[in-house]
C-alpha cells in the first residue's frame, strides 16, 4: 500500500501525534468527509467510534501491521511524537474532545459508585444539568453549559452505536461499560425536547443486586407463603407495583429458588435485564412481531415446567398466561396496580373471564421500595430522622440503599369462589381481612418498627 504525502499531510493535522501514538493508528487520507487510517485490527470498533467523535468524519480502517504503522508515524510526524498522550501537549481541539470522552466515562463511574440506578442528562435554554438517581431519588450532579453538552451527548449515542445526526425521534440502545474489571450493562433512551435533546441511562449492575428470596424483604410469615406457592405445580403467580418497585428482581430471585436439572424454565423479557445460568430467557423484538403473546404460544411446544412473562398488557397475552396455568405450568407474570386486590380487577377489565381468574390464580405479591437509614442516623428519635444525620455515604440525606416491603395476598378456595362470582373490590377486601391479611402500610410498619425506615418513607410509598 502507498501512501500520498500530500494526502497525509492534510489527515495527520485532524489527529495528534500522541493520539496515533496511543492508539497505534495513522490517518493517511482524507476525503469527502471521510478519513482513512491504518490500524493493527479493523475491527477495534472502540478506537474507531472514538476518533469519529473526535474529529467528527467517518472513520474508514485499512488494516496494517504495527512496525508499519510506527515507521508512518515517525516519518510523517517526526519531532511531534510524544510517548503517550497523558502528557496532554496535544492540540486544543483533540484535547477538548478528549476531555469529553474522559468526562462521560468519570461521570458513570460516579454513578455506579454512588449506586445510582439512571443516569439524567438534560438540557434547557439557559443550560443544562446531570441528575443521578439514587434511592429513588434525584440528585443534581453537575450543571454545565449548552456548548459543552453537545459534545457529551454525542459521545454518548457513538457509545451507544445511536445516530448522532438523528435528534427528531427518540432512540434507545446499550452500552457496554468497564467498570474496575467488570462489564456493566447500560440502557440508553435519547428524547427530543424543545430545547434539545435529553438522555437517560439506566445502570444493570447485577453486582448489587441480590437475587435471593432470602434477602429480598420477606419477613417470616410472608418467606413461608412465598415459597410455597412458588414451587406449586401450576397456577399462575403474580407480583404487581409501579415501576421500579424491584418487581423482576422479585420474579428473578423466585426463579432461581426454583431452578433444579428437572425443570425447564422459560422466560420472556423486554428488556433481559438480568442473565440466569440455566434459565432460557428470550426478549420480546418488537420489529419482527415477537411479543409476550406470540412468544407465549412458542413457548407451550417448547415443553415447559415454568414460564415467566415479563409483563401482562392486553387480554390476548392474560388468557394464554392464564391457560398455560391451567394445563400443568406454573406461571409467574407482573402487572402495575396499586395493590394486590386491583390486580383481580384488571384481568377482569382486560376481558379475561372471572373464572379463569378465579381457577388460576394462586398468590399476588403487591411490593414498594422504600429507602433504609443510614448507620448515621441510628439516633432517630420516633422514627423520624436525626435533624444532625448525614454523612459522606449516604450523600447527607441520611438515607443509604432502599428495602421492599410486600403485600402477599393467597388466593384461597373462599375468595376464588368470590372472584368467580366477579364481586366488588371491596367485598373482597372484606374478605382478605379476616384471614390475617398484612397490607403493604403494615407491612411497612414493621419496617419501622425494626429501625430499618421513617414512618414518612412508607406514608410516601403507600396507600391506605
């Protein structure tokens, strides 16, 4: 392969000779918006993306071996050469892009350090800003101006193999992020507003989460009635509560209590959040007409024990749920509902007949996420919080990580006989009343009780 000396001339001004240096790359040619360089492996699609963003062209790789490409450098750049590019005597523009690259890595880092489960970059006419999540809760991070966030965006859809020019419709994709020697899984969402557009990240760290029945926030009773209708052979479980109330860390912790040689078990997720060893989990595409649905009647040839379907949203996927449980599998499924009770209630306002409810349905499992206390706060008088609480660890909220608390309701021969006769939501709370049923309040309660959460966290979380 020969190279032009006038063509490179103009390329190696778009990269800096401590950049070509590092990454082991020469630009040899640019045209109509398209920069060629050499590099020991094409496929080095992390070195690629980030010189696209950084000199803003299409990157176009040949592939070369590395004394070739060292020989290219040296005699094209020549005293420019620097041993590495941390001695940061680069060009302004390089290092600007730089910077940003550096920027968006230190600030996920921060955030699964801090624990953080989404990750808020929005912008707004006289500036924008990055919120962390944690606990549940917002928290500004840092603000910054629109020029510098531009950047920060972009850089984050190229991380994301997003389209960068596309700002109009809203995106979504993954990222794959190394963290202290570990892959961290990262959904992405882009949302076009009237002042730009805004990103959301949602951090899957599958290190910090506990998939154990054990340690989920049963307390004894309501462990004893979990697993037991866990391990039925058929019927139909399900776990309801807005979203991000830990139910799929609920439904996957149940799993793998299950999880034996002897069954098959199947799921259907949209998203897969979590990867199982030994569960076949499948993921609805939207694209192709695979839905909980059709994924669902896949899964009656496929000879199951146990099915799990990420979430119940129309009639068609209730009653196939609903008839799987009916004919030898056990089947778990969530729902968003305010409790327990008002699950029986929107299957029944789906369409779904009451006495398939009622003959299906063995246990729901209504749960909420409340924030715990943090060790420095142990002095809480009454329950409520030290007004001198707060430390480094718990970012001085007084607060650090977050509990559930549950509402288990067990169908029973005499409140399916009531959900078969389609009776109100209140005759039927009437009767879960007298069979020692705990709410999602009182069970709220006994966290307090314990020292483990405020009063006013579960008078947040919960209704009466």
């Amino acid at each position: 392969m020969e190279f032009k000396s006038e063509q490179y001339s103009v390329a190696c001004n778009l990269v800096s000779a401590d950049l070509a240096v590092e990454k082991n790359i020469f630009p040899f040619k640019l045209e109509d918006n398209q920069l060629n360089i050499a590099i020991t492996n094409k496929n080095d699609f992390n070195t690629i993306k980030d010189l696209e963003f950084i000199t803003g062209l299409k990157v176009v790789p040949t592939e070369l071996s590395l004394p070739k490409i060292r020989d290219m450098i040296s005699l094209a750049y020549g005293d420019k050469q620097r041993t590495s590019i941390s001695d940061k005597k680069v060009n302004n523009n390089v290092l600007s892009e730089c910077s940003n690259i550096e920027f968006v890595n230190n600030i996920i880092s921060d955030a699964i350090k801090c624990e953080a489960s989404d990750i808020h970059f929005e912008v707004y006419k006289t500036g924008a800003r990055i919120r962390f999540r944690i606990d549940g809760f917002l928290q500004e991070i840092s603000v910054l101006p629109n020029s510098k966030f531009i950047p920060i965006l972009s850089r984050l859809k190229i991380m994301a193999n997003l389209d960068i020019a596309e700002k109009r419709r809203p995106q979504d994709g993954r990222i794959n992020f190394e963290y202290l020697g570990e892959q961290i899984d990262i959904r992405i969402s882009s949302l076009p507003t009237s002042a730009g557009e805004k990103i959301v990240l949602r951090i899957l760290d599958t290190s910090k989460v506990h998939l154990d029945i054990n340690k989920i926030g049963l307390n004894d009773s309501q462990l004893k009635i979990f697993r037991k209708n866990i391990s039925l052979p058929y019927g139909m479980v399900l776990v309801t509560g807005p979203t991000g109330s830990g139910k799929t860390t609920t439904l996957y912790s149940a799993l793998r209590e299950i999880h034996s040689i002897e069954k098959n078990i199947l799921t259907i997720e949209d998203p897969i959040e979590f990867n199982i060893e030994g569960i076949n989990q499948s993921a609805v595409k939207h694209d192709i007409g695979y839905d909980f649905a059709s994924a669902l009647k896949s899964f009656l040839r496929q000879d199951p024990n146990v099915i799990m379907v990420g979430e119940i949203r129309d009639r068609e996927t209730a009653e196939i749920a609903i008839r799987a449980s009916l004919t030898g599998h056990l089947v778990f499924s969530t729902l968003h509902t305010n409790d327990s009770l008002s699950a029986i209630t929107r299957l029944v306002d789906m369409g779904v007949d009451p006495y398939l409810v009622s003959s299906s349905l063995r246990m729901i499992v209504a749960q909420r996420l409340v924030r715990k206390i943090c060790k420095c706060n142990k002095k809480h008088i009454g329950n409520k919080l030290n007004e001198e609480s707060g430390c480094t660890i718990c970012n001085n909220t007084g607060f650090k990580g977050r509990t559930a608390i549950f509402e288990i309701l067990e169908v029973n021969d005499d409140l399916a006989y009531l959900i078969s006769r389609n009776e109100s939501n209140s005759s039927l709370r009437d009767a879960v009343r007298k069979n020692d049923f705990i709410s999602l309040r009182d069970s709220g309660m006994e966290k307090v009780e314990e020292g483990h959460t405020t009063i006013e966290e579960v008078l947040r979380e919960t209704m009466l």
